[in-house]
C-alpha cells in the first residue's frame, strides 16, 4: 500500500487496463464449449473471493464460513428455481439474504473470538450446514444433491449457456468490483485498514472495531450467496459439493495467491486456480505434485499476492510521484464544552486492578481539572500505563469509578470512550506504518466526518469526507512544525517524529482530555521545549492533558501538578516544588534532585 493510501490502486492501474483489455479479448477468443464454461466458473470464483475480501482481506479475520454461505447460495437458488420455479430476480436476492441472516445470527458469538479460536468456531458452522443438507433429504436432496435446475432467467427470458451465461457473471463480477472498490476507498477504508493493523489504535479513535467486522462479515456472506447462486444457475445441479471443505479451501487460495485487499487479486487469482489443474492434467500422476509446487512458487514469489507483485514492479519501473497535499483547513483543537465548572473534568476515585494475584492498582484515587496538565510519574512496573487503559477503557476496573465531567465511564468500551473525548498516544507507538503521516492523522477524524458503510457509498468517488479529514489533518501537523513529514510512510519516520504524529493523530478527535504516555521520548532538547510549548498552548485553549513521563527535566516546569506511584498506589501528589520535595518520592523515584539545566526547559 502505498503512503499516499491510493485505495483505488492508481499505481497499478495502467496494469488493470491492459488486464482488462486481455481478459475481454480472452473472452471474445473463445469457441469451445468447455473455455466458455471454465472462464464463466472462474467469474463465479472470482466473485466469491471478493466477498472474501472484505472478512479476511479488510477486517483481518481467518474465517472459514465462506464456503459454507457459498453453499446455502447455491441450495437457495436450487430449490427456490427448480422446485418453485422462481425467476433470477427473486433467486439472487434470496441467495445473498440467507447466507446475510445466518452470518448475522453467528456473528454474535465467533466475532468475539481472536485468531485461530475465530477460525475454529467458523469452521464448525460450515460442518453443521454440511451435515444439515446430508440429513435433510426431504428439502436438499441428502448426498445426492438436487438436479434440474433451469438456467439464469431475468424478466421471463432464460440466459443461453455459452457467451451469453458468461457474460451475465461477469457483469456481476464487475459491479461486485465497484461495490468492494467504493467501500474500501477513502474514509471508511482508511478506518478498516487502521482496525485491521492496529485494533488497539483504532478503538482510540472512537471506531468501533467489532462493529466494522460485523460489516464485513455480512458483506462476504451477500457475495459468497450471490456466487453460490450463479453456480446453481450455470452447472445445473448441487450436491453436498458445494458446501464442503475444498470450496473453502479454493477460496482461500485465491485471496492469498491473488491479493487479500484489492478487487483484481479475486479476478487474478481466480483465474489462476481454476486453470492450473488445466495446465497441469496432462502429467497425469504427477499432477497434483505439479499444481502443489506451482501454487507454492506463486506464494514464495508473491507474498503479498500478484497484486502486490504488480505494486512492486512497478514501483521499482515507474515510480510514482508524491501525491499532492490536499489545502490544509484549520480547525479548533479543543472540543467545544460548556465553561469549566468548579468540578474536575476527570476524576478518580478508589480505582483498582489485579492482574492474577497482583494488585496492578490499589485504592487509586486522583483529579484532573479543566485546562489543566498534570503529570504522572513513578517508578517502572508502577501501573502508570495501567492507569491509563483503565480510564480509557481498554481495561474495565475492579473497584473504583472514574468520571468525565461527573459522567462515569468506567467500564465503557474504549471506542465510548473515546467518543465521549479522552484521546491518546501509546507508551509502544501505535501508528500504521504502511500509511502516510498525513493519512494516519485524517483517521482520527472518523467519528467526526460520521464515517461508515453508508457514508462511503453514499459519498460517491468525490470523497469529500476524507478530503476533509486530510485537509484537518494537514493543518495538525503543521501545528506540531512536521508539515514537511505529510507524504512519507509513518514506518520510515525518526522516533521522536512518530511521537508529534501520533499525538496530531490524537488531537484530531478534538477532545476534551488528552493522555500523553512518554511524549518526550525519541525528542532532543529542542523539540523537546518546542512540544512543552505548544502543550502549553493546548492547555491555555481549554484542554486537560494527562502526562505520563520519566523526564523530569521535560515534565517538571511543565505540569501544574504531579500525582506519583508506585507498586500501584498513590504515594504523593502536589505541585512540582512540593514533589520534588517529598521524601516518599524521593525514597521511590527521584533520588537525586534533578539536574539544574531543567529551567531551560521553561
């Protein structure tokens, strides 16, 4: 992926063209009976694989259900058209509405599970609808399947076998492509690319991650059911076939051989897999060993799938030039509230966390009030990052409450959190390092610009949400004086650079709080003095900051007060003169008293 976050792929787009070009010719070429069967199979794949895309590619997640909503397509169409006889318009629509309400009924319980134990309970859902249509023989035909099943009918016409077949998948296919290609543009892309990386990060930003999974869980299954259907409609007959383990398989290949996020690597792919065993039937008993070799060259060649391989050549052949900076729009970076009351706008009181049998933190109790820094310090292992997972929610307490302008939030979610304006940076950098410094900023503009699946298709190709996000996002780095870092990739950053972009990327939710785990880490003396003066700048505004740091020198002459732990408990707070002062902090922390050059930091 490139910096500059070119969802449509415009670095390889010369290549779809042409690939266009070819396959349209291909298709023309054609005459015998079989070609125009197997390229119209590898539509119908082609089109699964996109579904695929959007639960594998974009949300991250192994699942092994694709196959699975292939099949109930499949026997939807089957039944609904041999039996009742129904026309293409009400087939197609009911194929990709029960694979969506049986995603929609699992989605509750196998969303929540991680990794392999994901792909585990989704594996077990394809294994119960398998052994649903072996036992009900009465509805699906059992092991012997269902057969008769007429040909694709629209508007009272049958679609002839041969061109005309082909061609009424591939047009699917190709509306498929716009519909993935307009989803994952743009804002709401930026928004799965960032979940799918960095969930962590994500939920910082008020994006609700599970959410977005679920969405893309329903999307493959619509995909998956659509396939299944113009599979039904094209071999005529279904058996138990369609809902076993080896479509699932294929399905997988193609994604990870073609490319797991663009729409062409499903087509390429596609085309891929379903004509090695063509190449390859020739060898006879070796065949198999040939299609295994031949599928894990293409692997080891291209890890990133054909697409990325594509990317790659032409990166090194035509380098693309920097993409332009959008017009910065300025902004306010304090959120609009109410004038501060007498009352703190974040308060803690008796908070609490064990991990195990350790108590991570103990009866901590602590007050932010409006406009003010107030910095956090303590020895390591102290349950200073702790702390602030609790009261960002990554971490639900166990005693204790913590309140935002006298609203408890304890126990909130983190994306509620986050909403309700508590912004953060992350003691590990927590940025996405494939996008641009610029892009990773534009993302935390999400909940504001109202992204989401409706947005992004009712947007159009304009995107004017993102445009604006980049344009917010422009304006916070000039800011932070790193203007001049908008176009470059955040992986290839300086650290102490990481360090204002994540802290831009914070301060684009306009919040109310902001957390600051180490912000002077990676800076050198100057930028050092630079960051304390515009945090100052931030607090003047309105902004409560939250500052977690072991540099003294940095933090002393800017806080208003310091709170410090250590073994999970608060053992001091006050102001800095009186921290510095205090022989619990001392005995804990400080030791010896500061060095003098600390007043240049002022």
């Amino acid at each position: 992926m490139s910096a500059g976050l070119q969802w449509a792929g415009r670095g390889i787009r010369p290549f779809l063209i042409l690939g266009i070009a070819l396959l349209v010719v291909w298709m023309g070429a054609m005459s015998s009976a079989y070609s125009l069967r197997l390229l119209t199979i590898v539509g119908i794949y082609a089109l699964l694989a996109l579904g695929y895309q959007f639960i594998f590619g974009q949300a991250g997640a192994l699942s092994l259900t694709q196959g699975c909503f292939f099949g109930v397509g499949a026997y939807t169409t089957a039944i609904l058209a041999a039996r009742y006889g129904l026309g293409g318009e009400t087939t197609l629509v009911l194929s990709a509405l029960l694979p969506v309400l049986l995603a929609a009924v699992v989605a509750a319980p196998v969303l929540r599970l991680e990794s392999h134990y994901f792909a585990l309970a989704t594996l077990g859902i394809a294994q119960v609808m398998l052994l649903i249509a072996i036992g009900w023989q009465d509805l699906t035909g059992g092991a012997n399947g269902l057969s008769g099943i007429p040909g694709l009918r629209l508007l009272g016409q049958e679609i002839p076998k041969g061109r005309p077949i082909l061609a009424a998948v591939w047009i699917v296919v190709a509306l498929g492509v716009v519909l993935s290609s307009r989803i994952t543009r743009g804002l709401y892309g930026a928004a799965l690319h960032v979940s799918r990386d960095s969930p962590v990060a994500a939920q910082s930003l008020g994006i609700d991650t599970a959410r977005l999974r679920y969405v893309m869980f329903l999307l493959s299954a619509a995909f998956a059911g659509i396939a299944g259907a113009l599979y039904a409609h094209t071999i005529r007959v279904v058996s138990i076939e369609a809902l076993e383990f080896p479509i699932m398989v294929a399905c997988l290949t193609i994604t990870v051989v073609g490319g797991r996020t663009h729409a062409a690597g499903a087509i390429l792919g596609a085309i891929l897999i379903v004509h090695l065993p063509e190449w390859f039937r020739a060898m006879e008993k070796y065949y198999l060993v040939a299609y295994g070799l031949a599928l894990l060259a293409a692997i080891i060649a291209a890890p990133y799938g054909l697409i990325g391989l594509l990317q790659q050549w032409r990166a090194r052949l035509w380098p693309e030039p920097a993409p332009d900076l959008p017009q910065p729009l300025t902004m306010s970076i304090v959120a609009q509230t109410r004038a501060p009351a007498a009352a703190p706008l974040l308060r803690v009181s008796g908070l609490h966390k064990q991990f195990g049998g350790l108590n991570a933190l103990e009866q901590v109790g602590f007050a932010v009030a409006h406009g003010e820094i107030l910095g956090l310090i303590g020895p390591n292992g102290s349950g200073k990052t702790t702390l602030l997972n609790v009261v960002t929610g990554i971490y639900a307490p166990d005693a204790g409450t913590v309140e935002l302008d006298g609203v408890p939030i304890h126990g909130l979610p983190s994306f509620e959190v986050a909403r309700r304006g508590v912004a953060r940076t992350f003691q590990n950098i927590n940025l996405v390092d494939d996008m641009s410094a610029l892009d990773n900023v534009a993302i935390g503009f999400y909940r504001s610009e109202k992204g989401g699946v409706r947005r992004a298709l009712g947007d159009g190709w304009s995107d004017p949400a993102w445009r604006r996000a980049r344009g917010h996002a422009l304006h916070l780095l000039q800011g932070l004086g790193i203007e001049s870092v908008a176009r470059l990739s955040a992986g290839g950053l300086a650290y102490g650079i990481k360090r204002k972009v994540e802290i831009a990327r914070a301060l684009a939710l306009q919040p109310r709080l902001l957390l600051l785990d180490e912000p002077a880490a990676g800076l050198n003396e100057a930028e050092q003095i630079d960051l304390a003066q515009r945090l100052r700048v931030f607090a003047e505004s309105g902004l409560s900051i939250l500052v977690v740091e072991h540099n003294m020198p940095f933090l002393m002459p800017l806080v208003h007060r310091i709170v410090c732990l250590d073994h999970g408990s608060v053992i001091a707070q006050g102001t800095p003169e009186q921290i510095r002062k205090d022989p619990l902090v001392i005995e804990a922390y400080l030791g010896e008293p500061p060095p003098a050059h600390e007043a240049r930091l002022a």
